[in-house]
C-alpha cells in the first residue's frame, strides 16, 4: 500500500479507440505542489479527472491515505468531497450572491448550519481578499473575481487536495495574476496541490516537482529549476522551445 497522500498506479484511461492515459505512477507528499505542463491534448485534464474519480480510470489504482479510491462500487461522494477540483469555467450559478454559491454544497453536502456556515464562508472571502464582494452577484465581478469565489467554493468542503485544471486560462490577462495569488496563498498555507497550467512562469516559482506529459505519459518530471532549465528528454526540450 503506498504512504503517500496521493498515490497513482499504472492509470490506464481510453475514451472508445483513444488511450489517453497510458500508464500514470505519481506520488503526492502532503503540502506539495505539483505542476502538470504538456501540449494540448496530452491527458492533463483527463488525469487530474481520473484523480478525483470523475472519470472511471480502466486499469491501475488511485490512493487517497492509503485506500484504493479507485475500486469499483466505493461511494465517491466522501472521495470527492476530500479532493476539490476547480476549472477553466467558474459556472457559478448566475443568480445566487457569491456567498449563496460558497455555502450551498456544504449546507446540502455537508448539512452545516446556517450560522456557523455563513461564519465560516465569510471567514473564507476574508482570506483571500473577496469578503467585500461576497454579496455580489456572479455578473457583477471580473471574470478573475469570479474564478476566486470558484476556488473558495471549492475550499468550503473543506478538502485535503485540491486540484486545478487551466483555472487562469479563459481569463483576460490582467485578471491573471489576481487568481494566480489565490494559489500562492494556498501553497503558503501548506495545501496540497495539483495544477494543469501553461503558465511556467509561475510553475517555476512555486511548483515542488514539474510533471511534462505526451501523449498520456509523463516523459519527465523534476523540480522546476532542473525541467525549465536543464530538461534532459528531447520531447520535453521540444515542448518547452515552443511555450518559454
Ligand atoms: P489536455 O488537458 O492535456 O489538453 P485532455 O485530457 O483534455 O488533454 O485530452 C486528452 C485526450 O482525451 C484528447 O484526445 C481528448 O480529445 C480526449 N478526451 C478527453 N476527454 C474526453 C471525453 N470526455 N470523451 C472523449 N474523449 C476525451
Ligand atoms: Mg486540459
């Protein structure tokens, strides 16, 4: 049984004739961050979905604690609830205040009170900066503040992992930087991460290990400074020639 906080065993995952994930070992320490760079269409999203159990994986094993969160017939609910994923898209619903979007998973979810829920979902907005904002409605903020109540959103179920799948990507790039600082603070506050991202600027500032895929491998992973600096696969030296 691996002693990881995160472990992932020979992930194998085929939409129909495609094998999107062709073997995928990963093992994440808590309180690290792990950055998944890689072309288009190279499985990042579909590995980060495999993780969290959106995606039934066809072969291999996922560990959460040491449970195989990746056999078939376990309730994904609690796994789902321990390992949060933000997206490119926010979708908060349009006609809910920020804070009725933050507090409505737990309260249905999690059967928190009313008191101690708004409590605590205001103590969030005021940690990252949004709490003057919470009672705003989705199409009253900038698509970066939206982002940002997606993340608190998110963290309100209280996960143990998080995972982020191009979550600056639609945004203008001014916007960039304000949702960048979110995932910043989180990694100061010891959360442990997993990001699909094309941004190596910041991958090279904050990632503990970069992991580059191709086609549905990881053709080479290492800390930042070594795979941005010194990539030693010529796949990975090709990729980073087009993005750097
Ligand atoms: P990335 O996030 O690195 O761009 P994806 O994981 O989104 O890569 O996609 C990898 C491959 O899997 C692509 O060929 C894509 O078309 C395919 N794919 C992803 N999700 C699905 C799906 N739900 N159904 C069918 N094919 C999918
Ligand atoms: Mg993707």
């Amino acid at each position: 049984m691996p002693e990881a906080k995160l472990s992932l065993r020979s992930v194998h995952k085929s939409f129909g004739g495609n094998h999107v994930l062709r073997g995928i070992d990963m093992d994440v320490a808590t309180g690290e961050m792990i950055c998944l760079i890689g072309a288009s269409g190279s499985g990042k999203s579909t590995l980060l979905r495999c993780i969290n159990q959106l995606e039934p994986i066809d072969d291999g094993s996922v560990w959460l604690d040491g449970q195989d969160i990746s056999e078939p017939g376990l309730d994904l609910g609690p796994v789902r609830r321990r390992i949060g994923i933000v997206f490119q898209s926010y979708n908060l619903f349009p006609h809910m205040s920020a804070l009725e979007n933050v507090v409505l998973a737990p309260r249905r979810v999690l059967q928190e009170d009313g008191d101690a829920l708004n409590a605590r979902a205001e103590a969030l907005f005021d940690r990252f900066g949004l709490a003057q904002h919470m009672r705003k409605y989705p199409d009253q903020l900038s698509g970066g503040q939206q982002q940002r109540v997606a993340v608190i959103r998110a963290l309100a179920m209280r996960p143990e992992i998080m995972l982020f799948d191009e979550i600056t990507a639609a945004l203008d790039p001014e916007l960039v930087g304000e949702v960048l600082n979110v995932l910043r603070q989180l990694r100061a506050e010891g959360m442990t991460m997993l990001l699909a991202t094309h941004e190596m600027g910041f991958a090279r500032e904050l990632a503990d290990r970069v992991c580059f895929m191709d086609g549905g491998v990881i053709v080479e992973e290492g800390p930042p400074g070594q795979i941005f600096s010194d990539p030693k696969v010529a796949r990975t030296q090709a990729f980073l020639r087009t993005v750097l």
